[in-house]
C-alpha cells in the first residue's frame, strides 16, 4: 500500500494492555473503529505485553483481517518481524527500536513512521529521514496511557515540530474530542489516540469530531 498523509487523519494505536488485557475487547474496538472511519491503525503490543511473540501474530492477523475489509492501513509498532508476520502494511519505529535494514524494509514493502519528541530527536534521527513516510510527534498534552511519556510540548512545540519539517505529521499524547479543536489551526496531517477511542461511549461522534478537528484536511 502506498502511503499518503490523509491515512493519518485518524489513527488508533491500540494493543492488550490498553483494553484490560482483553483480546475480544481490542478485536472489538479495532472492528468498531475502523467501521466508523478511523483511517489508520497501530497494533502496539509493547514491553507490557502479556502475549508470546505467537501470540502477537495471531492476535495481529486477526486485527489485520478486520482493517484490511475496510482498506485502512494497519502499522505494527517496533517490530519488523512481527510486522511482517501479521501482513501488516507499516511499521511504526520510536527512537530506539532497531531500524530494519533498508534492504529489507524494501522488500518488505512496508510504509515507516518514526516517533520524535523534541528537536534533539528530530535532529538525530535526520540520516534516516529519507526512508520514512511520517512522524508521530508527541506528547502534545499530558497522557496517562504512556508511563514513560515525556513532557508535554504543547500546542507551541507542536507548531515548532511541524516548521521543521517536510514530512506529514501526526500529533498524539492526551488527544480527545474536548481538547483536539486546539489543533485545528496547526498543519499536522492528523492525531493519534489510544484513550479517547478505547475509553468512548460514542464512538462515531469521537471518531467524526477528531477527524474535523485534526488536521490541515479541514481547513
Ligand atoms: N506515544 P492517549 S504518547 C503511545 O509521546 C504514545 O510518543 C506517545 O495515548 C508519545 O491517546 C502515547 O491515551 C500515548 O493519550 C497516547
């Protein structure tokens, strides 16, 4: 699949630990989102994950079928070979995960996305930039999702992430459907939510209020 920056419109992140550790919960969740417009979908099982490396490929796989029935991109986070094992369309890499060989994410064919946080980052990850379709910026507002997450850099360190650079960005960290109007006004390509779509109880007025509100699409 080609990448194109409207895939990030709206795009779920999601793995056990974020649904109680409930794999009908999450195959819920993902069925539901993606059914309701969400654009892009995360499979990020992480260091907390309670499942084998097995596990996580059927799991995925079965996350896979239900976004691919609806064409939306499916990403695995920091994992090549899980990503490729569940057929996923990209890979999503944070600073320190291990960066594929080109050659093999080449004939992986896989879409990239690497998460930066600050200038630091963006600066040191400028070598690998090239190979890379977005960045995930973040966290725009305080989470409570993310245990290691760093300090949030606000509207004003979002704006300063997207001057420095070319790429389609993508904002995450504490978005939901009262806060996400402060973006309007910000050229991002979209947001990136855990709680706001695990945690709805509406999730097509959550889904359609991010989607307008996200993003350059909107104005
Ligand atoms: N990455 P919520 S913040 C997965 O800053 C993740 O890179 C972040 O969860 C980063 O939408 C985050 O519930 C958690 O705040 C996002």
């Amino acid at each position: 699949m080609k990448f194109k920056p409207e895939m990030l419109q709206v795009y779920l992140v999601i793995g056990t630990a974020n649904v109680d550790y409930r794999v009908d919960r999450l195959l819920a969740v993902v069925a539901a989102a993606v059914r309701l417009g969400v654009t892009a979908v995360q499979f990020r099982e992480k260091d907390q994950s309670r499942l084998t490396f097995a596990e996580q490929v059927q799991l995925g796989r079965a996350v896979h079928r239900l976004t691919a029935a609806q064409q939306v991109p499916l990403f695995v986070d920091d994992n090549f070979k899980l990503a490729q094992a569940v057929g996923a369309e990209g890979l999503h890499l944070g600073q320190t995960d291990p960066w594929p060989a080109l050659k093999q994410k080449q004939q992986a064919n896989l879409m990239v996305g690497l998460s930066v946080h600050d200038f630091t980052e963006l600066n040191q990850s400028r070598s690998l930039l090239p190979y890379i379709d977005y960045l995930g910026v973040g966290p725009v507002f305080a989470t409570k999702t993310k245990s290691d997450a760093k300090a949030p850099i606000g509207t004003s360190g979002l704006m300063d992430m997207v001057q420095q650079t070319d790429l389609p960005l993508v904002a995450i960290g504490g978005i939901s459907e009262r806060n996400v109007w402060k973006l309007k006004t910000i050229p991002i390509a979209g947001v990136a939510v855990i709680s706001a779509i695990t945690t709805s109880s509406k999730l097509a007025t959550t889904i359609r209020t991010l989607k307008l509100q996200g993003g350059f699409h909107d104005q």
